[in-house]
C-alpha cells in the first residue's frame, strides 16, 4: 500500500509522460538534418486518460512510448521533421512538465506540513 494518494500517483505518471515526451521531441530536433529520419511523439495524455478510465489505481503501472508520426517526407532527403513546428511542441511540453512539477512538489509539501515536518 502507498501513501501517496492517486492524485499524486497520476501527477507522478503525468512527469513520467511529460519528461519521455521532452526527450523524444528533442531527439526530433536532433536529428532534423538526418536524411530519412521521421518524427516520434509520445501521446502520454490519451494513455493516462485511458488508464483512468479502465482503473483509477492501475495509474501506477502505466507505461509510455514513442510512436512515429506519419507525416511523410517534408524535403527530398526523406525527412519528416518540421522543425518549427517540433519546437513549438517542444516549448508547450516544457511549460506542462513544469506545472505539472510544482503541483506536485505543492501536494508533497501539504503532506509533510500535514504530518508536521514542513
């Protein structure tokens, strides 16, 4: 049994998601000259809804995974990456791994002031 609440434990999930999701848009950036390289995207917010839709505590044991974004070749060398568009995406994810980051620590902090450590 865990002491941290679903909340928490989804919050914790969401970071995971967010923090995968970073490292793939990032490698998408990296690799914008690659000939032949095609974009990857992680759609953490579908799975985590899923997840809470079959079994709120089954949130724990959600995984993630990169899946490749059928775009198609954007330049004659058969890249797909846009990479505008890639940082953009990249941008708004940072932004919601950080919120989702301080609404964490938040509720940590409400639990240790709760149990007179804070």
């Amino acid at each position: 049994m865990s002491i941290l609440d679903p909340t928490q434990i989804t919050l914790m999930r969401a970071i995971s998601g967010a923090t995968l999701r970073n490292t793939v848009l990032s490698n998408n950036i990296a690799n914008a000259d690659t000939p032949g390289f095609q974009p990857s995207d992680v759609d953490f917010h579908a799975t985590l809804a899923n997840a809470l839709e079959d079994e709120p505590e089954g949130v724990a044991g959600v995984t993630f995974a990169p899946e490749e974004l059928a775009t198609g070749a954007q330049r004659a060398d058969g890249n797909g990456v846009d990479s505008e568009a890639e940082a953009a995406k990249l941008a708004e994810n940072g932004l919601e791994l950080n919120a989702l980051t301080q609404i964490a620590n938040s509720r940590v902090q409400i639990m240790k002031t709760a149990m007179g450590l804070g």
